[in-house]
C-alpha cells in the first residue's frame, strides 16, 4: 500500500496541475457568458451584438454621381465637414438643438416639402480614448498592458468594431492536450477583455450590431430606433457614426426614414461626404463671408439660414449674432418651423427670443427690463437729436452754412452712409 502513495500523489499532482492551467480558460469563458466581478477586473454580462463585429459594407445607391452639385455644398459644421442640400427642391435643413447633461448640441433634421422627418443628425458629447483602466488591475500587469498598447491607439480602435466574440475564440482543451503554461494564450484573453471592456464604455446599451469601416476609418453601430422602444411601428433606422481623432472620439446619431428614396439618398449622401474637422469660434468666419455673398433673396431664405446656422455652431454662446441671425431672418418672412428651434434655444440661453415680432417675443422679466431701459434710453435720444435740430435750424444765417454743418456732424459722428444695413453683425 505504501508502493502506491507516490504514485497516487502524482496523480493528485498532475490533476491540480492540469486544473490550474485550466483556470485561465475558465476565467475567459466566464467573463464572455456572464460577466465577472473581481478584484482585477469587472465586465458584466453584455448583450449579444457586443460580441460580434465585422467590416461595414457600404452599398452605394444609383442616381447619387449623376445629381447635380450644386445644389449640395459641404460646410464646416461643428467639429466635422458634412453634406447640406442648398437650394434643393426636395429637402428643407431646420435646426435641432437639444441639452443633454446641462450641454446643448446642435444638429439639424431633414425633411420634405410636407415637413415630414426624412433625416435627423445629431452632434453628440465627444469622449476620451484611453487605453488606460486604472480601475482594472489585469490591464495594469506590464505583459498585458504592453499588448495592449502596442499598436497605439490604432490597433483597439479598430478592433473596437471588427473583433468578432460571438464564438468562443480560446475553447479550453481536453485534460492532458496542454501542458505547458506559456502555451496558454494568456495576452490575447486579456486583450480580447479589454476590448469588451472598452465596447461597454463607448457603445449605448440598445446597440444592435457594431462594424468597422475600413476606408473612412469610421465605426458604425447601429441601434433600436425610437418608435421601437415607445411600442409603434418601425419607421427609421438609427445609427451612430464614429470618429476617431488623436484622443477623442466624436459621434454623430443619424435617423433615416426607412423606405423612403430621398431619405436613403441623403443618408448615403452624408456618409460618403462625411470627415472631421476641428471646430473653433473662427470656424465661423468662413462661412459668413460665403453668407456674405449670396444674393439679398437668399440671404433670408433657408438658404442663408443654413450658413448662418452652421455659423452659429462654431459660437453656440454668441448672444450678438444668435439675435441678428433671428431678426434678420423673420425679415425673410421664414417658415416657423425654421426659427422656432432658434427662439426656444435663445429663451433658455439668453432669457429672450430676440424675436421683433411681439407675436413671437418670449422673454424674462430681467431681460424685458432691460430691453425697456434700451427703448427709453434710445427714444430719449431721438428726443435730444431732435431738438438740438430745431435749435440750430433757427441759428443758421445762410443755407450754405446749415449744409456745411450737418456735413462735418456726419463727419465727427464716423457715420458710413456706404454700410450695408441688411447685413448680420459678427462679433
């Protein structure tokens, strides 16, 4: 009996041996089908389309390179270069501004001659990309951090959309087939966790399928639209597109009508087109001298709205130009639909619609007090102008002395008769 103790020791000593490079596997499946909770990381169990990935696939539709271009015309448009349709008989750009988190974003919709929704772009908070989880122990071991940062940032964003978990990638093997630990692919589990991990922090949680594109360096998610989580027939597809740039990743929701040829056209339109490119307050310059020149007409027309609007996201907080943009607009005669986005995002920002049309004019008691301390201010004035006209009218002892006077007044006063008065004031 005793003969048989060593041997039963190596046999209790191989089987813990062999059970202990099987923990890895185990760990891996674990985490993949129910999520873990541990000391060294915490990834819950993640929805399905989290695990797969793939290449996006993008089908150009017919009838797009012969549509003529210039009725389309890129813009700078927050912190990117997108497509808008000027002049086009088919579609009509409104402005969206939403608050999110205490933020306002601002977007645009896209609809038809019947104001029905066809499209929706929405500009989303911008988020850092980091390849650093303090708060997870297992990314922080140097032999797993250092693959997953040997490609930069390049290599996990990419893998961010493509990666394809759905099937198990690293099955554990039979007892008896693996021996050797460093055979056990260790650094490729945790980089595969870290993945997950980075898929729960970016994607929202109703995502329905993720893909990479390859030739615009674009993810795409796509996601359960609006009415299919309110319980109505399906009418739109939801996407989110991003965008990678040094650090940050900048996203955009884009809904389109399902069904509808314009619809897609226009989706197919902004995808192709769509680049980055940094927003700043001197963004908007460009674009209001390309306002400047258009003629009068579409200067108030929803042409000139839509420079002036994209203007107007590269100086979200502009007070001065948000009021001229609106006054000079209702000038036009504008449909609501284009300005009443402008005057509720105005009343929150600002207090007032800027509105001159009383009909229109929504405003706090601070602001109306004092726009009526302006008023009186400036119809005092007038008063003064006036009857200082009156007194030197009577003291003048020749015609000409009375011209001469009134043309070095014009002088003094700077006043330029040339100024365009139908132009916005930038400030």
């Amino acid at each position: 009996m005793k003969k048989l103790f060593p041997l039963i020791f190596l046999i209790l000593l191989l089987g813990s041996y062999q059970l202990l490079l099987q923990l890895p596997y185990d760990f891996y499946q674990e985490a993949l089908t129910h999520g873990v909770k541990s000391d060294f990381l915490e990834l819950r169990k993640l929805p399905p389309s989290y695990y797969k990935g793939g290449r996006y696939v993008f089908s150009k539709m017919e009838g797009l390179a012969s549509e003529e271009e210039r009725l389309w015309e890129r813009l700078h448009f927050d912190n990117f270069l997108m497509p808008f349709p000027i002049k086009h008989p088919q579609f009509m750009v409104v402005p969206k501004i939403e608050r999110e988190a205490g933020e306002y974003s601002f977007g645009f919709k896209i609809l038809n001659y019947k104001k029905e929704e066809l499209n929706t772009v929405s500009i989303k908070a911008d988020q850092e990309f980091s390849l650093d989880f303090q708060e997870h122990k297992i990314f922080q071991l140097p032999l797993f951090k250092k693959r997953i940062t040997m490609n930069g940032l390049s290599g996990p964003w990419i893998d961010l959309f493509l990666r394809d978990y759905s099937k198990n990638r690293y099955p554990a093997p039979e007892l008896g087939k693996i021996w050797n630990p460093f055979e056990i692919p260790m650094v490729h589990m945790v980089y595969d966790l870290f993945i997950l991990k980075s898929r729960e922090r970016f994607f929202p949680t109703d995502m329905t399928s993720i893909s990479y594109w390859e030739e615009k360096d674009f993810g795409i998610a796509e996601v359960v639209d609006q009415e299919t989580k309110e319980d109505r027939p399906k009418l739109f597809r939801e996407e989110y597109i991003f965008v990678l740039n040094e650090n940050r990743v900048y996203r955009i929701h884009l809904r389109t009508r399902l069904e509808d040829f314009s619809a897609e056209r226009y989706r197919q339109k902004f995808l192709k087109s769509l680049s980055y490119k940094a927003g700043h307050e001197d963004s908007s310059i460009s674009l209001y001298s390309s306002y400047k020149k258009l003629d009068y007409s579409d200067k108030m027309s929803p042409t000139g709205l839509t420079y002036l609007y994209a203007g107007l996201s590269h100086k979200k907080k502009s007070r001065q130009f948000l009021r001229e943009m609106i006054q000079f607009l209702e000038r036009g005669k504008n449909d609501r639909v284009y300005l009443e986005p402008l005057y509720k995002y105005a009343y929150e920002i600002f207090g007032s619609s800027f509105s001159n049309e009383m009909k229109n004019l929504k405003e706090s008691q601070s602001e109306k007090l004092q726009r009526k301390i302006l008023e009186e201010a400036e119809a005092e004035s007038i008063k003064l102008k006036r009857e200082e006209f009156v007194d030197q009218q009577d003291s003048f002892i020749s015609d000409e002395a009375k011209i001469n006077f009134y043309l070095q007044k014009a002088k003094d006063s700077g006043e330029d008769t040339s100024a365009n008065k139908n132009s916005v004031i930038m400030d």
